[in-house]
C-alpha cells in the first residue's frame, strides 16, 4: 500500500496524506506494544459508545408464539421465563 501511495510513485491528489495515514497505521500495527495500547484505548471507546445506547442492566427475548418481544432484568437470566397470556 505504502508502494501505491508514495509520493514518487503517486501524483495523485490527497497522496501524500493517505502515505501518511498508512504509514501511521503501520507504525502501530506492527510495534505489539503499541498495537496493546491502540486496542485497549478502541475497546474502550466501543465499550463507552454501546453503553450509551444499550441499558446493560436488562436483556431482551422474544416469545415465539405471539412473536412479541419483552425487556427483563438481568437477574432473570437463565430462568424460564412465562407470560402469564403465552400458550407456548
């Protein structure tokens, strides 16, 4: 990639930044420490951005007879769960 993008061998505009993003990336991808850090720091983000919009303290099922969906608590995990109008 980097071959494709240096600047001797590509005129092409925005070249030289995306030379410089690879070569970046490539820094990182192949020192073990610093790829450690890199994917600690993005899990970490990831983590932080699904816990916005997932409420962790609740699961969701779905009864497969009335094909309705139900959010319960997490302390019901691994129970049968019933609803009291679910003939299944």
């Amino acid at each position: 990639m980097t071959v494709l993008l240096h600047l001797d061998k590509n005129k092409a505009f925005g070249a030289d930044e995306a030379f410089k993003r690879v070569s970046e990336a490539w820094s990182v991808l192949s020192d073990s420490s610093k790829r450690n850090c890199y994917d600690v720091r993005i899990n970490s983000q990831f983590v932080a951005m699904v816990s916005q919009f997932v409420n962790l303290d609740t699961f969701w099922t779905v009864c497969m007879s009335w094909r309705v969906q139900y959010e319960y608590l997490r302390n019901y995990v691994n129970k049968r769960l019933w609803w009291g109008f679910c003939c299944g």
